[in-house]
C-alpha cells in the first residue's frame, strides 16, 4: 500500500498547534500580471512566543526552498502580519497562516500596555495598599468591576474586566505590574501636589470633551476640574524609547497629498522600473511580482540590493524634508497633533516607567511649550547617517531654535523590508537635539 504524500507546509505546521480555519477564493494576478482565481487555505497557528513561531516557520520554509512573505490582512489578524506561502505542488493556491496565542488570548503586547496603564489606574481609585506586585495583583482582581470608576463606558469596563482577568498570562507579567507600581507612585505623588478627583483609563474611547486622536493612556481629573492627558512609556531608566512612530504616507498625507504620488513616480523611474512594468501598480495591485522579483536581487546581489534601497531611502528623507518646510501652518498643526497629543484644551504628560519607579520624559513638553511660538521651520538631512534628519523650529528671534530629530528607515521584515516596503518607510521622532 502506498502512504498518501504529506504536503511538506502541512508537515511543518504539525510541529505547531494549529488548526484549519476555511478555504477561500481569492482574485489575484500571476506573474504575468493576467487575473486568476486563488484558493487560499486559512490556518490558524498557536504559540506563547508569536513572532518566534512565525520566524521559525519562515526560516524552516526557506530551508526547503518553500517561497514565502507577510502581508497585513486586518480582517484576519489586526495589525499582525500574516504568512503567506505559495503552494510549491498545487497550481493558485496560497497557505495563509494567521498566528494567535497558544491561550487563545489577546495580543500580548496589548496586555502589556493594559498592565501599566489599567492597574495603576484601578489601585489608585481604589486606594489599595500592598505587599509586592502579586498582592496588588490580587486585590485589583477581587475589586468588583462595577465599582470602578476609571471607565468611562460599559464597553471599556467589560474589556477592562477580561483585561484584568488576563494580566498573568503575560510574560512579563511581573516586569509589568512593577512598572504599575512606578506608574501608581507618581499618581499619589501628583496628588499630594494638586488633588486628584478621578484617573481614566483611555483604551478605545476617550473622556468626554477629549478629542480622539489624543494620545493618553491615562485622563487625570483634578478636583478643580482641570485635565491631564499621559501617556505612558515603559524600558531602561536610561533607555531612549521613539516619541512617535508613523509612516511615510499619513505624514505626507497631512503635509501634501500630492506629494505622495509625485514620490512614488520619482521611485518607480529611478528604481522599481526595473521590477515591474506597471508604474501605477508597481506597489499596488502588482506589488507581490515586483516583490518578488526583488527578493530574488537581494539573494543572488545584496550589494546592488542594498545600494538601491540607499538611493530610494535618500529620495524619501529629502521628500520629508521639503514636506515638512512647505507650509509652516500645516507642519505646526501636524507635530501638535503627532507628537504633543494635543486634543482641545486637554494638555499631555509623557511618564515613562522602568522598574517599580517613573519619571516624566520633557521632550514633548519642550515641542509644545515651543511650537506655541514658532515662526520658520528648517529641515536638513543628518551627517554620517543615511536615515536620519532634523526639524528645527524657529521663534521671533534668531537665537529662538529647537531641533528635533527624526529618522526612517525600514521596520518590515523578510521581501517587505526595504525597497519592498516601497516609500512607505517608517517615521520616527527620536527627541530634541
């Protein structure tokens, strides 16, 4: 009797708990740019460790010569990439692996957030005394949620329940709530200073009066009605965590639109022509051939790989450049909003937690008080580096000047890195020079 061959994706998933979710058809385009119909094979993966098992799979499937890449499908998995895995002995068809924690649970880098933000909020409400971080743990779980007032609807006090709920199937559960304690400790601290009415946990909506796109995690209400807005950052004492983290297109979006096209026909005559015979669907719809044919450069030519990427990161940033020193209005506008946080008349912190301690970070401070009073705005490339560049704002006098840098680059990883993430690289704002 001859054993039924095992298809060598199947094979490698069964490493891995895993489960076939659907079969679906999809539209797609071969590599001659003609329509097809694709049979997509949707599997489930569990993992403590996510990305390991991800990178895992990805480097054994290279192993085989088995071609594969990631792709944002929000539908299927959020902001998380998924794998895609072109069938090596089936015509049109695609494995799409979806990888989700072995618990079942929520995102763990959105548990962790929670943790630091959710649990100090909820201690100091409360007015919780404690022996350790388990101890605190343990009495923020047997607090009735109805009881709460750090949520400002039934939605959010049903997610911060499960939240809550969830806080030990992090990994860094214990790192996590230490980092509350530091959190907590600047809230008591604060309110010895100036008397705190109420703490607001700010997870999908935010309190009334508080614009949307507000980036605090936490709303403190004082008792004379005033506001504050903080956002919360967790690592080092001395480590220097991003102060914002965007992309190329929703910074030139807000800018000039038209710059985006303008960049993306400078790239494809300079660059991508070589990849791809459409210039309007170089990284659109034909965006997996011309991917793939880049793969294939920077396996057999990194050197000429990489020395195209450094022409195209260079058209990018000097793009960035001229943007953000077109229109002083629109860019003064744009940084409030991106890195101060600004939402109406509601002011933001920045608190930055590292062990069972906190400190405020004054970087944003700094562009606020400063943008308030600017006039020009300059912008330059850094020296000795390919991807970073300055901002320097401008008072009424000459001497008035604050910069700040900035950088991009790349943060995708396998085919979608570099100069397969095509002009939409990633924005950084690093601090004040």
């Amino acid at each position: 009797m001859v054993k039924a061959k095992i298809n060598p994706i199947v094979k490698l998933l069964n490493g891995y708990p895993n489960e076939f979710k659907k079969s679906v058809r999809a539209r797609g385009v071969d590599n001659k740019g003609k329509p097809i119909s694709i049979d997509r094979k949707i599997y489930i993966v569990r993992a403590q460790n996510r990305a390991s098992a991800q990178k895992e799979i990805e480097d054994a499937l290279i192993k085989v010569q088995i071609y594969n890449y990631r792709k944002k499908e929000p539908s299927l998995s959020g902001s998380t990439e998924v794998t895609i895995i072109d069938d090596p002995e089936e015509k049109n068809c695609q494995y799409v692996l979806v990888f989700k924690p072995a618990s079942g649970g929520m995102q763990e880098t959105t548990l962790n957030s929670t943790i630091t933000e959710l649990a100090p909020a909820v201690a100091f409400t409360q007015n919780i005394s404690f022996k350790g971080w388990e101890d605190l743990y343990n009495q923020i779980k047997a607090t009735d949620p109805k009881k709460l007032t750090v949520y400002v609807n039934e939605k959010n006090r049903k997610s911060g329940t499960e939240f809550i709920n969830n806080f030990p199937k992090s990994s860094k559960f214990q790192t996590k709530m230490e980092n509350a304690i530091g959190v907590l400790g600047w809230l008591r601290s604060e309110d010895k200073v100036k008397k705190i009415a109420n703490v607001i946990w700010g997870y999908r909506e935010k309190p009334e009066g508080v614009d949307s796109k507000h980036k605090g995690d936490l709303f403190v209400i004082y008792k004379d009605g005033s506001m504050l807005g903080v956002s919360l950052k967790a690592g080092d004492e001395n480590s220097s965590e991003p102060k914002l983290n965007t992309y190329v297109n929703p910074v030139l979006q807000a800018l000039d639109k038209d710059m985006v096209n303008t960049l993306r026909n400078t790239l494809y005559d300079d660059i991508y022509f070589k990849f791809s015979t459409s210039k309007d669907g170089y990284d659109k719809i034909a965006k997996r051939q011309t991917i793939t044919k880049l793969a294939e450069l920077e396996k057999f030519d990194s050197k000429g790989y990489n020395d195209l990427y450094d022409r195209g990161l260079n058209t990018i940033r000097e793009t960035l450049i001229k943007a953000f020193t077109k229109d002083v209005k629109k860019s003064v506008s744009y940084l409030k909003q991106a890195i101060t946080g600004e939402g109406g008349d509601v002011p933001l912190l920045v608190l930055k937690a590292y062990g069972t301690n906190a400190k405020v970070l004054t970087d944003e401070d700094d562009v606020s008080i400063f943008l308030a009073k600017t006039k020009t705005i300059k912008a330059y490339a850094a020296s000795g580096s390919k991807q970073d560049f300055f901002i320097e704002l401008g008072g009424q006098k000459a001497a008035d000047k604050l910069v700040m840098k900035f950088s991009v680059r790349t943060n995708k990883t396998g085919d979608d890195h570099k100069l397969g993430q095509f002009y939409n690289l990633a924005v950084k704002f690093n601090g004040v020079k």
